[in-house]
C-alpha cells in the first residue's frame, strides 16, 4: 500500500475538516442534485441521466477543456472508471487497483492509495476497475485480490481492509460498490474459475459482514454470522456436486430501487460454459437444467439478502450470456413503474418492478441466432442447432460440433453500462454487432484453474463496422437512431435534460450526440480509447463533463479476430475534465 498527500493540500483539508458527511439522503437523491455525482450509475437507479440543461444542443460545440489528469506510470491498461464527486474533491480508480484524489478546480492530485497485490492473482478481463462509493467520511473500492477497502476521503488513511473471497480459488472483484442504509453492498467475480457467485453487505464503519446471498442453488446465506437461508432448493436444476463450483459470479455489481426497497444484481454465467457437462445441454424429467440462478436478474431484500424475486435472461445457458447486465429502474410512458436491462445475448428485458416479473423483450443487435426470441413468458425459444455440441456424442469424445453464434461471449452489450433518459424516454445502449465460432471440450475442475469445457474465437458481421451506440424506444423496442463505429463500443453512455447524450469510443473520440437524431454535435480527441464512464455536474452556475480515456479491458484480451483488428489502438491513463465557459451558458 502506498499513500501519498502534499503539505499544501494537508493545510487545505485542515480547514475543511467540518465539512458534513455523505448521508443516505445524499446518495438516494443523487440523480438530482446537480452539483455532485456520489453513486456509481449517477444514482443508484443506474439511469445516468443528468437534470442539467445548462450545457444543451445549442452550445455543446463551445464545451471545452477545463483540466487533464494522467494516472502517470506503466500500469495503463484499460481504465473503465466513473468519477465520484463531493466537497470539492474528485475521485477516480485506475487499474491495478489505484484511486486518486484530486482538487475539482484544479486538476492536482491530493492523495493516491495503490493496493499492494500479491502474485498470483487471476483476474479475467484485464486489471481494470470500475469505481469507488462514497458515505460518511469514507470512501470505498475493490481490489483485483477480491478485498474491499475503506479510505479516509480526505486523506487517505485505511480505515478497514476486509477479504471478499480467496483470490487463491479464481476470485477477484472490479465493480464499484453501492451503499444502502449504512451498508456497503459487493459482488463478486471469477465466473471462469468454478467460484460461486454471492452479494454480501457490510457494515460501512467497521467493514464486518451483515449478511451473505450466494447466488448458485444449494449454499446457503448468512445474516449477523448465523445461517439464514438456503439459496433456492438443492439440485432442483443441478446435476450431482456441480453447483458447488456452478459460477453465477455477480461481477458487475447492483441497482437499487428505493420505490419498492430492492436491490437487484445480474448472476452471470454458469460453470463450467459446457452445458452438456450441468445437464442443460439436454434436460431431464425432474430437472429442466436451467442452472439457477445462474444468468439470471435476482431482487434482494437490502436488510436480509432474502431473495424477494428472480428472472432468468438465459436458461440452459451454453455461450458464456452473463445475466449481470445492470438493470435501470424507471417510468415508463404509460406511467407504469418498470426495469430495463439490456442482456449479453442480445436481447432488452422490460420487468415489472414489483416482483420482477416478465413484460417484453426485443432484440437490439441483429442476427441472433441462439434463440428465435422470447416467448410470453419470458422463456427463450431455444435454436437447439446452435447450441454448441456434447464432446461425449463425438466420435473421438474430444470435441464437440462447432456452430457460429451470435452475439459472440463478449455479448449483444458487456459490462458498458446503458443511459435511460427521462427527457426521450428512450434507452441508449452501447452494443456491438459480432458473433463466434464456440466448440465444447470435456473438463473437470482445479481450484484457482479456468473451468470452461469450450473453445471459441470471436469474428464480427459486418465489414464497416462492430460497435453501434442505439437509442431504444423500451416500449415498443424501436431503434429510433444508431451510431455505427468501426471498433467495439466498450464504454459507458450518459444523458441529459440538454439533449444530448455522451460515450466514447476505442479510437479516442469523446462524443456528444442529439438524443433524438444521433447527429454528432461535437468530438473531441482523449489521446486512447475511452472505456470508461461519463459523468456532468454544475459548480458556480457552470457545467463540467468528465470522462477517463485509456484503452483496455476484454477486447484485447478475448476478442479473437476483432482483438487483431484494433491491435493498433493507443493505452493510456488520462482523465478529461471540460467545462462550458459561463459566457456561452448565459448566452442560451
């Protein structure tokens, strides 16, 4: 562990010590206090829509840099980080498990704590992390070793440091944390290495556990140290011992929805990916191989971790569809209190928010060919042909059938999260058009070794292009408009009551679009690929847009053919800070 302050900032922060903490009414009220942004998902709703208006269609072309900060050093990589901002002070995280301070008026950097990981650790998709919570005087983050951190937010002493899970067994942890009455409520991840998936919820001041929810039939939770409940019945939709090693790795972590007190976090998929081996490849009487609740939306009590309610995106899954998209809570047109999530296989989910139960579902990328669609009962109808083959039925027993699937493992849409904004009614999502050879292989599981029983490579549909930001109408499941871009979209998306609606792209571009035609008002070039996630606030009347550039994460990493066609893209580490000049706000 390192930490670093300044003298000067030292005698800054001095005077500031009396400054309130973060409350529980300022984080449920973060979608609309304009003047900070301390949730992840700029509301723990995950809508990241913004109230703000100042900075709007008519001037977004005067929006200009204001600062830059560099992460510095050799440990680039890919930066998906949403910024936290409160009391004159930005937070970021970086990879390898960093988080930096840093003055919002100027750009210096106060203090940096770097989490000293061990050798060893076996992180999937690149070392990158995706944010911090904030509450009270701390502030919180994950480390790639599976522990969560509380730090002094104003300068940076360890408050606590607990262990998630053994990093040892193919854990690990990359999502930001979201706070709930006190609590700080993780998932976790290693979804490629037998672990079982579980959110758990902490005491925020002391970091002890309150309560545990596996999320994989057959463990059980815990609450106050004691056993609660068992998670579902045991082997109602496993074979034998494998839902000891099922996966269901809650890597993406939760949403919140105050209006009906429920936390809902995505399981993502089963393991190992061979769906033969779990008995999903062809089901059984008294066992459908379903393998809950693994690819699956679950609704937890916040106070227990009792499961108030599941939906499964992905039955008998087989190509690797993680259900841990984030779900976003809204209203729909009709007045009608909803859930959207956009799933990795392709399709967009509307559920009631009550009880989570199904309403509709439509495609958002083109040419899925694992299933024909969605019945009316939320249950996919599965194309048994492109499900990949059993090894056992091969002559040689070595390797099944391969079939072309589309979306490719890397999803319709991955962890890049989705805007909904409440001006359009209309959701943004950043997906992309690609699918894959995938084979199946025979597989038994290691402690802390990769447990998928497949092969794959990822090849895109179309010549021009991969990555298609698209706005969603989420009650009819029109695409009003989309945004072609030649490499894979891999960062998040942000709206506002200005019309306009915020990514970036692998090629560096920062874009602000029209929300209702997807004409590009303005760009602006970060230097590496943006995969992070855009954020807006307003200080003294002016409005600031923030946004981390570094080029990473799964793609290069996983992306077979489409990784060799983006190989020249730039790493990097810089965060990008602009602002609208007061004299183009008063003018509109």
């Amino acid at each position: 562990m390192n930490r670093f302050i300044t003298a000067a900032t030292a005698i800054i922060m001095a005077g500031t010590m009396a400054q309130a903490q973060v409350t529980e009414e300022d984080i449920a009220n973060d979608a609309t206090i304009t003047t900070q942004v301390v949730t992840n998902g700029m509301g723990r709703t995950l809508q990241r829509y913004s109230p703000l208006e100042i900075l709007n269609k008519d001037n977004v072309a005067n929006l200009v840099p204001a600062w830059a900060f560099s992460l510095g050093g050799e440990k680039q990589r890919g930066q998906e980080t949403q910024p936290i901002v409160y009391d004159g002070m930005m937070y970021i995280t970086g990879s390898y498990s960093r988080i930096y301070a840093i003055d919002l008026q100027t750009g210096k950097e106060v203090w940096q704590y770097d989490a000293r990981l061990p050798e060893g650790i076996l992180p999937c998709c690149d070392v990158v992390n995706r944010g911090a919570a904030i509450y009270g005087d701390n502030i919180y983050f994950g480390t790639l070793d599976a522990r969560m951190v509380a730090l002094n937010r104003k300068t940076g002493d360890v408050v606590w440091n607990q262990k998630i899970a053994d990093y040892k067994a193919g854990y690990s942890y990359t999502a930001a944390p979201i706070i709930v009455n006190g609590l700080v409520i993780t998932g976790n991840s290693g979804g490629e290495f037998g672990i079982v998936g579980e959110v758990q919820a902490r005491n925020a001041e002391t970091g002890e556990i309150v309560w545990t929810r596996p999320m994989i039939e057959g463990h059980m939770g815990t609450l106050n140290g004691e056993e609660s409940t068992m998670t579902g019945e045991l082997n109602a939709t496993w074979p034998g011992d494998m839902w000891k090693t099922g996966g269901g790795a809650t890597w993406l972590g939760g949403s919140y929805d105050i209006e009906t007190d429920t936390l809902v976090f995505g399981a993502g998929n089963p393991s190992p990916w061979n769906s033969h081996l779990r008995g999903a490849g062809a089901p059984t009487e008294g066992n459908t191989g379903d393998n809950l609740y693994a690819a699956s939306r679950v609704g937890l009590d916040p106070a227990t971790g009792e499961i108030k309610w599941h939906y499964q995106t992905t039955p008998r899954e087989g190509w690797d569809f993680d259900g841990v998209n984030e779900v976003v809570a809204y209203t729909d047109r009709a007045g009608n209190k909803r859930f959207g999530t956009a799933d990795r296989n392709g399709f967009f989910y509307v559920l009631n928010r009550e009880d989570g139960a199904f309403v509709s579902a439509d495609p958002f990328v083109t040419q899925i060919s694992w299933a024909s669609g969605i019945d009316e009962t939320g249950r996919p109808i599965f194309n048994e042909d492109n499900r990949p083959g059993d090894p056992a039925a091969a002559a040689d027993g070595a390797k099944g059938e391969t079939v072309f699937a589309v979306p490719g493992f890397l999803g319709g849409k991955n962890w890049n999260p989705v805007s909904y904004s409440q001006r359009t009614g209309n959701f943004y999502i950043p997906s992309n058009e690609w699918g894959m050879d995938i084979w199946n292989e025979p597989v038994t599981y290691k402690q802390g070794a990769a447990y998928l029983g497949s092969g794959f490579t990822i090849k895109p549909l179309y010549e021009d292009y991969i990555g298609s930001l698209k706005a969603m109408d989420p009650d009819t499941g029109e695409i009003k408009w989309e945004y072609k871009n030649p490499a894979p979209l891999w960062g998040g998306v942000m709206s506002t009551a200005g019309g306009l609606v915020f990514t970036g792209t692998p090629e560096g571009d920062f874009i602000a679009f029209d929300d209702e035609t997807g004409e590009k008002l303005w760009s602006f070039q970060t230097g590496s690929g943006v995969v992070g996630q855009p954020i807006t606030w307003e200080d003294d009347g002016e409005q600031y847009v923030a946004i981390m550039s570094g080029w990473g994460g799964a793609v290069p990493l996983w992306g077979g053919e489409v990784a060799q066609t983006v190989s020249y893209l730039n790493q990097g580490g810089m965060l990008w800070t602009f602002k609208l000049p007061r004299q183009f706000a008063q003018a509109n």
